[in-house]
C-alpha cells in the first residue's frame, strides 16, 4: 500500500523510472512521448547531458546556503544572465522554487513598493477571467478561473477580473483583430476608473494563456494598449511567463513577441526544464531602488530561495538555450508542428481553434465549428482524450472549462524544444488516434 498523497485519490498511475529525450519511461518499459512537457516544463528533454552535469557538480561542490547569511555563486551568475536578455528596465532577479511563489512574491512586492513610495492607498489588484497564476491562496485569488477557485472562494483576496483577450470566442463579427484588442484591452481602463486610479496597483496576465484556454495568444497591439494603460494611471504592469516564457513561444521572453516590457516578470517551469524546482521574479531598477532607498527589505521569503543547486540548474538550461539556438529551435518546429496539425485537423468538423506560438499550441475541440459551441461538460472529452492518448504513448494535457471555467475543451501541447520533424507526426498521429476515441459517436 502506498502512502504517498496523490493528485488524485483514485488514478491507478504507472511509475515513471527512466527518461530518454523527448520520452518518459514507466517500470513495464512502455515509452511516452512527452507531448506537454509535463505542464510546459521539460523544454530540454529528460536527459539533457550538459544540465545533468551542472546539477551532479553543484551539489558536490555546495548543496545549500540560507539567502538570510550568504548568497553563491550560481545564483549571481543566473541572475546576471538573465538580466542580460531581459526586457526593458528589469534588473533585479528574485529566486524561488516554482511559479505559484514567484506570482505570489509579484502580488506582495507591487503592495511593498507603493508602501514605500507613500502610497499606501493603493491595494487593489486586477487580472483576466480565465487565466491563471498559481494554486497559493494569493495566486489562485489572482486567476480568473472558476472551477479553480470555487471551494476555496472564502479564503481569497478580493481581485477584479476583466476578459481576456480570446478572439477565437469574443471578436465580433466584423470587427478586425486589432479593434477587437483595443477594446478588450480598454475594459482594464474602465476598471480601474470604477476602482479609483489612487487604489489600483498592478495588473497581472500571462502574454500567452496557458493552461485555462490552451495556448491563447493576445491579438496584435493589445499588450501595447495594456502598458499606454498602465503608464497613464501609475500602474505596475505584472507579466506572468510561468508557463509561456524561457523560450516556450519562440522568444526567451514571451512578451518581446507583443513589444513590451513589464515592471514585473514572473518565470519558473521552462527555467529549471524539470531538472530542479525554481521560478524566479524579475523587477525593474525603479522597483527595486524605491525598496533599497526606504526600508531595504522585502517582507517576503522562503526557505529554499535562491537554491545554490536550483540555481545551477537554471544556469545551465538557460545556458543550453543561447548557447544551442533553441528559442530559435523552438519558433521554427512550432511553425512546422502548427502546419501539422492544420493539415491533419484544420478541417475536422470538432475542432474550432488551433492556436499559439513556438512550440505551445491549442487545440480548441466543438461540437458544432459554424457556430463554435462547445461539448457538453458532462461528457468529460478532455478526460476521455487524456487517457485515451497515455495508452496509444502520448502525453498531452487536455483540460476542460476553456470559456469560462466550465464549459469548452481544449488540449495543450508543449513538447521539447529538441522534437523532431519524426516526432511531430508521431505527436499528430498519436493525437488523432485520441481523438478519434473519444468523440462522442452518431
């Protein structure tokens, strides 16, 4: 009998022992093709050899030193690098051990810092319905979907939500991609005029959704209309990229493809590519000397952040990307594993929707395409093709609730940034194959 506490009490799971490339192994020796990277993480595979060796030195070499008495080496050297490559004005790296706390630390570092300039009345934060920042309580409260946040309702902070950017779903008929956006974009201006321009202090999104919709990118001049927004009423601009960053969209940093720079970035999954737990917040130099030049200390913290090991890891998976081209890798198999999939599925009467960028893409299932209506939830389509592609050796991530938190199906995909051209049929026939299964019949 097990005693370990799973995600779900009643799944049978098979024991993962081994990984090879783009592959996971269970004890019966069956290979998956590990078509989402777990949740966007494993960009390098399973059995990156470079960061393998970063790992296996570090911990030789120093396994843990407490950020509360001494920094190291690895964490300065990744902070240094990232900086290098980052957008705009951020300037300062936060380490920490995943995405929940790096989009948590973001919430209290936007209030810390209005504190600090005498600014106390702003307290309010603003995110989009049907997104999603972490499963923290300050996190979940951030994320706009419902079936997530239901149980735990009570205990979240008070969040205004505004709608996403999802012009497969809100673009009106006749209205063009760019009037769309500004529109969508405007209900933030709308919102923080209700709340009061003094009390609002940031506004959080992901640049390309992720796991609530399925890989929904922001119509072009959106994210530009959101920072003119920000810019006019004092706003912080929080740029979630746990999910959509670290090279997953063809840019190392998702929101360079929108033309922006936030004041505050949150990374994690694709940083550490699975091979350690870290996340990081990256600030602008204005944040951070407003902290250094009041109180000099942010009131936040966790035991493991700035992980002399994680860190290392990082170092070396960011390393791997520039130093091997693998953003640009990314961007170009993203382009050839969405012609795939249109060619194998643009025509499919139940699937509306095939979407994203670089190697993080959509599929957005229906019952009906001419009028875009989803399944019934009662269904259970995104369970049904889950399981239905592990047993044919594919591992994807089907999710329900894509509209509103509980009508609509899609499925993720966010292979290895290493897949190849073999690989990408093997994904869409593996895929077809799920699908096929689990559609409802007649």
């Amino acid at each position: 009998m097990s005693h370990l506490f799973p995600r779900h009490t009643k799944a049978n799971l098979p024991t993962a022992v081994g990984g090879d490339g783009c592959y996971l192994i269970d004890s019966t020796g069956k290979r998956y093709f590990d078509g989402s990277g777990g949740a966007a993480v494993s960009c390098l595979g399973h059995s990156d050899a470079a960061v393998i060796a970063a790992v296996q030195q570090q911990v030789g070499q120093l396994a843990f030193a407490h950020t509360g008495f001494m920094t190291s080496e690895p964490a300065e050297a990744l902070a240094d690098l990232l900086i290098a490559n980052a957008p705009g004005d951020l300037d300062r790296v936060y380490f920490v051990s995943g995405g929940s706390e790096a989009t948590e630390a973001a919430i209290k570092l936007a209030r810390q810092y209005f504190l600090e300039k005498g600014e106390p009345e702003r307290r309010h934060l603003i995110a989009r319905r049907q997104s999603y920042h972490g499963n923290t309580l300050g996190a979940l409260a951030a994320g706009g979907n419902a079936w997530r946040r239901q149980q735990f309702d009570p205990l979240l902070i008070g969040v205004s939500h505004i709608a996403p950017c999802y012009e497969y779903v809100d673009r009106a008929q006749g209205e063009s991609s760019f009037d769309y956006g500004q529109r969508a974009a405007n209900e933030l201006e709308a919102e923080i005029l209700r709340l009061g321009p003094e009390t609002v202090m940031a506004f959080m999104a992901e640049p390309v959704v992720g796991a609530t919709s399925g890989a929904v990118p922001a119509v072009e001049g959106y994210f530009k209309r959101i920072r003119e927004i920000c810019d006019k009423y004092g706003v912080l601009l929080i740029l979630d990229e746990v999910m959509c960053g670290m090279g997953r969209t063809g840019h190392l940093f998702a929101c360079d493809a929108d033309g922006v720079a936030p004041d505050i970035l949150c990374i994690a999954k694709g940083l550490g590519a699975g091979y350690q737990p870290i996340g990081a917040m990256l600030c602008s130099r204005q944040i951070y000397e407003t902290i250094e030049g009041g109180s000099g200390f942010f009131q936040h913290g966790h035991t493991y952040i700035g992980h002399p090991v994680a860190t290392a890891a990082g170092l070396a998976v960011v390393s791997q990307m520039l130093e091997r081209d693998l953003v640009a890798r990314c961007a170009a198999m993203g382009d050839r594993l969405q012609s795939a999939l249109q060619e194998r599925f643009g025509q499919h009467p139940n699937i509306g929707d095939i979407r994203g960028r670089g190697l993080f893409r959509g599929i957005e299932l229906v019952r009906d395409r001419d009028s875009k209506t989803p399944f019934d939830p009662s269904l259970g389509l995104a369970a049904k093709i889950k399981k239905a592609a592990f047993e044919a050796g594919l591992i994807c991530y089907p999710m329900s609730g894509t509209r509103d938190g509980r009508n609509g199906d899609h499925i993720l995909l966010a292979p290895p940034f290493i897949i190849s051209e073999d690989q990408i049929a093997e994904v869409v026939d593996k895929l077809d194959v799920a699908i096929t299964q689990s559609l409802p019949q007649g």
